[in-house]
C-alpha cells in the first residue's frame, strides 16, 4: 500500500493553496496515509492549516531556523531522512517552490522523478505533459522504488478543508545541513489583488498595451472583475509588469474560471499556461491571432477603446 | 576558473510537435533541432563570465547522438572553448544525465556549472538540481542575474512570488531562466575558427555511470483539444454571453 508525504508550501506564515492541490492529487493515488512535512522555522500555524485539510492523514513538522526560508540545499536533507524507508511517495507541487526542491530530493533518494503530474492512472502510472503540453506521456516508475514527483497545480482543485483535524507531530531532526547557501532577500511584488496561481478570473495584457501606463487599463479591469493580473511574456521582457505575473510554458501554468487575453498573439508558449482555465475570453486587433483558436469568446478590436468599454460594462 | 556548460540539443521551440498516430511517440523525423533555448542563455552567460575575466574556460557539454556534432560546433562557434561530447543513442533521463554531468565535473573541476533551467523536449526541469545534489553543492536555479564576488555567487532567482536572491559558494551549480541575458548571434568568421577547437568524444558506457532512466514511458497521446468558441460583435454581445454562463 502507499504512504505519501506531502510537502507543504507556504510563505511568510501561510500555507500556499499548492499543498491543498497535492492532497487532491494524492487521493488519487488511494493510499493509506497523506501525510504533510511542514519544515519552517516555526511551524505551528502552517501545521494547524495543513492539519484541516481533508484527506490528510497527519502532519508533520521540523522546526528550524535553517527553515526560515525555503532553501532547497536545507530542506532537501531533511525531507530525504523523513522520505526514507517511511513512504512510498513523495509529492511536492510544481511551483518554484517545488521544482527547485523535488529533484534534489529525488538524486538523494537515488530515484527518478515525474515532473507535472495532470493525472493519476494507478500508483506509479501518471500522466505529464512534454513539448509544453503538445504531448501527453503516460510514465510508468517502477515499484520497489520510492517515487518523487511534482504535481501540475492546474489540473487539480484544492482539497477541502472542513472536517478534518489530522494530529500534529513535532519531529527532531538531526540532520547535518550545509552553510554554502544563504538567503539574502524576496522582494515580492506588492498587490492586494487575488493571487495569480488561485484567482478565479485571471485578466492578462501582451506586447500591444505598450507601456506599463497603458497596463493601467489592465489593472482596471481586473478590480472590477476582482481577478488576478498576468502577462504574456513579451509584456514581461518589455518591463511592462514584473517577471512573478508571467504566464505560460516558463512563467506560472493556470486554471481560472475566466482567463481574459488582451493584446495577445497566443504564441505556444503562452496557450500551454491557460489550456485548463474554463472559459477564456480574447481581444485582438487581429483576426487571424492564434489565441482566438482557443479563446470561447472572441472579440476583434482595438483593445485601447475595447478593454474600457468592457471595464464600464462590467461595472 | 573553469565554466561547464549543458548544452542539449532539442527539437527547436517554433515546431509544433505532432503525435505519432499509434502513440508509440513524436514525429521527429525531418523537424528543425536546435540548441536548447535556456542552455543557449547559460553558455551566453559563461561566455561573458569570461569577458570580464572571471572565468578563463568554457566547456559545453552535449550528451547525445553521434549526429550532434553540428550543434557541438554551433556552441563553439558562440564562443565556447572546447566541447565534451558524450555519446549516446538513447535519449537519458535526468537522473542519468545528472549522474554523467558529475563524471565531467569530476574531471574538470569547474567553478560553476550553468545549466539550463529546463530542456524543452522532456520539459523536466530536474537535471542541474539533481547534480548539485549528487555533488553535495549548492544551486541556484531559475537565475536571472548572477554577480562573482570571489568565491561566492549572488543569484537572482525567479520565483513565483517574485525575486529572491540568494548567495552561494563556489563551486555551484546554476540554472538559467529566460531573463538572465539574449544570446548573441554566431558571425561568420566565428564559426571558421570553431572548426579548429577541440572536442573531446567519450561514450556514455565508458563513464562507468548507473543508469537512472527509471521511467518507462508507455503511451504518447495528443493534448485534449479546446473547442473553437464563437466570435462576438462587440462588448455588449460579450457581456451577455458571459452572464448567460455565469461568469459575470
Ligand atoms: C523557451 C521559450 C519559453 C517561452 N515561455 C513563454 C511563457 O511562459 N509565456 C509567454 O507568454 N510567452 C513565452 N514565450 C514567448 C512566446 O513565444 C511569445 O513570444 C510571446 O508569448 C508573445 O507575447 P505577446 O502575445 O504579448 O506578443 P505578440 O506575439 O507580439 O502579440 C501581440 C498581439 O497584440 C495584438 N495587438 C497589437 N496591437 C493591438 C491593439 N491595439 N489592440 C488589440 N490587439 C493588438 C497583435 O495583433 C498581436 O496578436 C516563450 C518563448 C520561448 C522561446
Ligand atoms: N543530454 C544533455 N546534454 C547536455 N545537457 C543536458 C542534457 N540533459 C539535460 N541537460 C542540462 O540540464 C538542463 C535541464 O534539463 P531537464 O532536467 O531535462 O529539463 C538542460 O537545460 C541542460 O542544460
């Protein structure tokens, strides 16, 4: 039967919805136990969320001061001696976060890894994407060996987090860590707009808006629609908005109930971030774009007289 | 100090990867292959580690095919100094590839190793964390800048919340993200002088490396396709179609 531990993610004291959608995942897999490792340096209210979500069976934590900030040469050690001998699988989300950490795990583990787990086809059978998700593999790991993997945040919903109270159990590690690697600092884009990863509408501008004054009709926008910002990455390398609100192959994969695409070609790259967002909706001067192959709704114009017209629609 | 670059070469970005009809695969066969995107960036960022002296040597890295050697002397032609070719015909994992790139290490000692962030075939994302792993070294992933300071580097990294820096000693392995620099143009005369510079050939079974393809890949199927939506007159015909579904 499998154990799975899960590791959390979470950030200035609050667990990232990430590990709610590796429960989801991990319920898939029909083990016997979901358990969750919180490594922080001070665990306790991360570890109390985590103990709410449904399906898991305990938490764990490690309480360090090397776990202040999320260091994958720190934590890596220490999820290996957790992982060893105790589980079957180990799943940690496919954030930054998580494919900075996962594959040092793995090497130390001495096993492969599947990165972007999008489904579950029996306890070491997944699918992934490959090619930015013009393909879709089914591996298969071998089963004497523990597995580590990622799993894709867009194709899975967040768990529940309504019944349960899973015990907590403080573990000491005596683990040697290293020193090469110190953390400095996160400059961390300030907005009290809906986090790009969990919003539920998602408005993103491209290379046409220009300027990031013009992005302010973007911004407008999504405050009436209460939806998160993103950007294609032309948007980005223009310096129009910062590199975290970037969307696609390379920047943050997403699946919000409305994605809306404005002044966006719909490159590859850029279709493989939204491919799971429910409807989307694009504006394009341009009718032969390749965003409208995708787009449910599709609107031709220019977004400089469209995009305010819509905001004051939606008011 | 030496600089060890990965250098894979991939089926380049602009194809379209079809599925082969019976699912055993992807149609390969006659598709551009190009150098990968991101190993593009980290040779870029080798190569101007070296103009400003501080390093003296790159060496790119391919393990691949025998045919690779056309690609080999395109990294050289960038700029490159020698190249190692390890030969094989399968394509590796991460895990072996990792485990390959240490017996180059091993051998060359360099100060840093940049790899790309990830290939853009397997798209895995793995390989130099897992090195720096099986090196007990630091990494630096997802970089955005880079700065020497003696013995340590400070990184940039993208992270989802934003940037972190971070500062690592040396030697470490770095993985490059899109932003960290354009790479230059490959100039004519450059790639004359690439035809003198040396590359060392080694098979991958004379590595002694333990194999760590352990995945077996048993079916490759198309993505699932989105319907073609409808296209709306103006803003009033989207507004109504977005309440009529809810969503407004
Ligand atoms: C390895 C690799 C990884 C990549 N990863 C990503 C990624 O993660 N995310 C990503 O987005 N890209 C990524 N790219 C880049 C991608 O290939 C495209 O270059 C990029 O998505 C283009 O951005 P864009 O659509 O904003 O710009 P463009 O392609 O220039 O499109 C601009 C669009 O705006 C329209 N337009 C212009 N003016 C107006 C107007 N006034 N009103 C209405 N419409 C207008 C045009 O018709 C056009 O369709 C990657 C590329 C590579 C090689
Ligand atoms: N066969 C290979 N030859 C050279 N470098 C490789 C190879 N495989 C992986 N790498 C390096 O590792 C990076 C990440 O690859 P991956 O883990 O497969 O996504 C690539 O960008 C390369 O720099």
């Amino acid at each position: 039967m499998s154990k799975i531990l899960i590791i959390a993610e979470h950030l200035d004291g609050k667990l990232n919805t990430s590990t709610a959608r590796c429960v989801t995942c991990a319920r898939d897999i029909k083990a016997e136990a979901i358990d969750v490792l919180v490594l922080a340096a001070d665990p306790a209210g991360v570890g109390a969320d985590a103990a709410k979500i449904d399906g898991v069976t305990k938490v764990l934590t490690a309480a360090r001061a090397e776990n202040a900030h999320a260091l994958a040469a720190m934590l890596a050690p220490q999820i290996a001696a957790v992982a060893k001998n105790s589980y079957t699988h180990v799943l940690l989300p496919s954030t930054t976060f998580g494919k900075d950490l996962a594959p040092r795990v793995a090497a130390l583990l001495g096993v492969a890894q599947v990165s972007d787990i999008m489904a579950v086809d029996g306890a070491h059978a997944f699918k992934r994407p490959i090619y930015a998700g013009n393909a879709i593999v089914t591996v298969e790991a071998p089963p004497n060996e523990q597995l580590v993997a990622t799993v894709r945040n867009a194709s899975y919903a967040t768990a529940s987090s309504a019944a349960n109270a899973a015990p907590i159990e403080a573990l000491a590690l005596d683990v040697a860590l290293p020193t090469h690697t110190r953390f400095i600092e996160l400059v961390q884009g300030k907005s009290d707009r809906p986090d790009l990863q969990a919003a539920a509408r998602v408005v993103s501008g491209g290379r046409a808006l220009g300027s990031s004054d013009n992005f302010k009709i973007i911004y407008a926008l999504a405050d009436k629609l209460g939806a998160a910002v993103g950007a294609s990455r032309a948007a980005v390398d223009a310096g129009y908005v910062p590199s975290d609100l970037q969307v696609g192959q390379t920047g943050k994969i997403i699946a919000p109930d409305l994605y809306v695409a404005v002044g966006i070609s719909g490159a590859i790259q850029h279709l493989t971030g939204i491919k799971d967002a429910g409807t989307i909706v694009a504006i394009n001067k341009d009718t032969e774009a390749p965003i409208f192959e995708v787009a449910d709704f599709g609107l031709v114009g220019d977004l400089f007289k469209l995009v305010p017209e819509l905001t004051a629609a939606v008011g | 100090m030496k600089i060890l670059v990965g250098y894979k070469r991939v089926v380049d970005y602009n194809v379209r990867i079809q599925v082969k009809p019976d699912g055993s695969g992807v149609i390969t066969d006659g598709v551009k292959l190009s150098a990968n995107p991101f190993d593009d960036i980290a040779l870029e960022e080798a190569l101007r580690l070296r103009e400003k002296g501080v390093a003296t040597e790159v060496i790119v890295a391919t393990i691949g095919p025998a045919d690779a050697q056309a690609h080999i002397r395109n990294g050289l032609a960038m700029g490159a100094n020698r190249a190692i070719h390890v030969v094989t015909t399968d394509a590796i994992q991460p895990l072996t590839a990792a485990r390959a790139l240490l017996k180059l290490v091993e051998k060359e000692q360099p100060g840093i190793v940049l790899l790309g962030k990830q290939a853009i075939d397997d798209d895995c994302n793995q390989t130099g964390q897992m090195l720096a792993a099986l090196w007990d070294r630091p990494q630096a992933t997802f970089a955005s800048k880079i700065e020497i300071n003696g013995n340590a580097a400070k990184v940039t990294r993208e992270v989802d919340a934003g940037l972190e820096t971070i500062e690592v000693d040396l030697p470490a392995v770095i993985t490059a993200d899109l932003r960290l620099n354009e790479p230059r143009f490959i100039k004519l005369p450059d790639i004359m002088k690439a035809k003198s510079k040396p590359i060392e050939t080694l098979q991958l079974a004379d590595l002694g490396v333990e194999s760590g393809d352990h995945l077996k890949t048993t079916r490759y199927a198309p993505p699932a396709k989105r319907q073609k939506g409808v296209m709306v007159k103006d803003v009033a015909e989207l507004v109504s179609a977005l309440k009529s579904k809810g969503l407004l």
